[in-house]
C-alpha cells in the first residue's frame, strides 16, 4: 500500500504535476453541476471502517441510500465485530441520510447473498455495488502456503464473485447496475511481502475484463479502483509511516469522490482501472507495445532485436476479444 499517487495537493497550481498529473487551476470545477445520487441504493463491503467507511459517508451525502457491510475482522481477516458496521450506519442516520448495517461475511457464497437479500428487502433494488472488504498482512513468498494464498483469495476474489453473483440477476431485471471492484499497487506494480495480497488483487482485474463483457449487454459496467488512502493496513503492509503524517498526506477522503463520480449517471465508463489518492485521479492500463516481427522468429533474432521487444513506444490497449476473434 505505498503511495503511486503524487502527493502535491495545491489545487491553485496549473500545469502538470508529479508523474505528469494535470493539476486543477482554480475555477475548474466550478463550472460542473454537483452530483447528485438521490434515489440510487449502494452497498459498499468493508465498510465499517477506513476506505469504505468514506465511501458510505460520501455516498449517503450526496443521497444514495446505502447499506454498510462490514463482518468486523481484525486486518489478517480473524476475528467479527457487528457494531463495526452498525456504528457507520448510524452515523449516516444522525445526519439524516438513509443506511442499513450489515455483517456478512462476503468471503462466502451465504455471506454474499444474504448481503444482497437484505438490500433487496430494505431498498427493493441495488443500483451501486463497491467490493472494499479486504485483509492485509506481510509475508515473504517463501513463507506463504498455499492456505494463505487462499485465506487472501477467498476475501480479495470470493468476495466480488459471491456479491456479484447475488446481485446479477438483480441488475439484469433493471436492465441498470454499476460494479466497483478493488486492487491494489501492490499487485499492479509490485511490493515486497505481498504474494498473497497481490496475487488476489490481481485476480480482481481478470474479474473485471469479464463482467465488463459480459455486463455491457445488460447495461452494467464494471469498474476497478486502486486506492490510496491511509488505514491501518499500512502498517500491516510494512510502513513505518507515522500515523498522523500518513493519514495528512493520503486522507481515505479523498478516494471516496472517485466513488461517487463513478456511481452517477454523467459517468459511462466500464473496464478501466483507475488509481485514486492524495488529491490525484490517473487511470491505469495494461498496454502492448509494437514489438518486432520476424516470420521466422528465432532465439537469435529476439536476442538482436530486444530493444524492439522491450519497447512500449507507440503502445496499443488490445481487447476486449470476441471467442474465436484475435
Ligand atoms: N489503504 C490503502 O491504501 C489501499 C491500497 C490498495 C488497496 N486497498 C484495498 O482497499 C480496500 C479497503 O482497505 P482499507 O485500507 O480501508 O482496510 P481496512 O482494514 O481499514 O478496512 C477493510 C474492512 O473490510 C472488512 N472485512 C474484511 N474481511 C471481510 C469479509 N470477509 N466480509 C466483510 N467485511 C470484511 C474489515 O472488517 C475492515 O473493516 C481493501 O480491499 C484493500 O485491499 C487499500
């Protein structure tokens, strides 16, 4: 969980930014219509607390009605807390919004569809649904069994799969959904003592390619958030951070707008991946470069080209394919 994101916040600075990030000039976004989510249902998993607990918050503001699951795990996935999730609903109620709590466990199948049951039962329809729930820890490759591999996967991968499954036939009848799933820099990019973590995050994107396919008839898009926001799964991770300076430096806050922006009707995206933190958006793509051709490709001539194979310059985005298509 390090921050990919630039961390210059000045939103009165012009020009382009750390990593090339167009930073906003004062005004900018005065002239967009606020956005607003009133009549919309949205289930966020996990929560109760950090990332997703700023998401509930902000999407109940703007007046999307909201369910908040969270089983209340300690950061390895051990451990159920109910009033985790019961202290953020009710929060959003004191305030005036309209939310329910929930404790599932969306690493099971029964978990993901009593979840979507009890939405269905409080709000008759589900409009948002955000994979957040997540565990973290750190542990070299060397270290990792299996098991652990499939501690991580059940709640990183069998979370979405047992959540969208339940809310699929859902969104189908509505012939409307929107799908928000959750990796990680760790795996997209790579951090030290993140096997089990990163593989699971990766999965995520895999997910993503095909429910976005598949989806797309149904009117359902999919998308996948890379957040950066400080929780105690940094420490888990391995910062030595302090808390306070990280916390100031990557708000949770500041994901939670990619959330909403996501969630409303002005935004038509479906498969992308975008890195959100510290006051930066930038979407992140897995590209092919032009290579080198050779119609009698040899060891060899790969050896004496490799700065043609290595290259990304005039990069393409291939897919989605169709079977059978190239
Ligand atoms: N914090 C970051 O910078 C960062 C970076 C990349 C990805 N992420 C991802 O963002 C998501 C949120 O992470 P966070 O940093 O807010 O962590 P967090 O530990 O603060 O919150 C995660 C919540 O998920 C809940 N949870 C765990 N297992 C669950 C289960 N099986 N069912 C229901 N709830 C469950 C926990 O009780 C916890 O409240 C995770 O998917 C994480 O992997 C976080």
């Amino acid at each position: 969980m390090p921050n990919a994101g630039p961390l210059c916040n000045d939103p009165h600075v012009s020009g382009d930014g750390r990593n090339g990030i167009r930073i906003l000039s004062e005004g900018d976004s005065e002239l967009a219509e606020r956005i607003s989510l009133e009549g919309k249902v949205a289930v966020v998993t996990g929560a109760g607390r950090g990332l997703g607990r700023a998401y509930v918050e902000l999407l109940a503001e703007r007046g999307a009605r909201v369910v908040v699951n969270d089983l209340g795990t300690d950061v390895s996935g051990f451990g159920k807390d109910s009033t985790i999730a019961e202290q953020v609903a009710d929060l959003i109620r004191s305030r005036g919004g309209e939310a329910i709590a929930n404790d599932s466990d969306v690493s099971t199948p029964e978990g993901g569809s009593d979840l979507i049951a009890t939405t269905i039962e409080h709000f008759g329809r589900i409009d948002l649904l955000v994979n957040n729930a997540g565990i973290c820890g750190s542990q070299l490759f060397e270290d990792a069994t299996l098991d652990d591999f499939d501690h991580y996967w059940r709640v990183h991968l069998g979370g979405p799969v047992n959540t969208v499954k339940a809310a699929w036939p859902y969104m189908v009848a509505q012939r409307y959904g929107k799908i928000i799933l959750t990796t990680s820099v760790s795996g997209l990019f790579g951090l030290r003592g993140q096997a089990t973590y990163a593989a699971a995050k990766c999965a995520v994107v895999g997910l993503m390619r095909i429910l976005a396919i598949e989806g797309a008839e149904h009117g359902i898009l999919v998308n996948t958030i890379s957040p950066v926001g400080y929780t105690r799964m940094h420490p888990a991770a391995g910062s030595r951070l302090a808390e306070a300076d990280g916390r100031a430096a990557m708000p949770v806050e500041a994901v939670a707008p990619a959330i909403v922006w996501l969630a409303s009707d002005s935004c038509s995206e479906t498969n992308r991946i975008y890195n959100v933190g510290a006051g930066a958006i930038q979407r992140i793509a897995i590209v092919m470069g032009p290579g080198f051709y050779d119609p009698h490709l040899t060891p060899e001539s790969i050896a004496e080209n490799y700065a043609k194979v290595e290259s990304i310059e005039g990069f393409s985005e291939p897919g989605p394919f169709e079977p059978g298509g190239t």
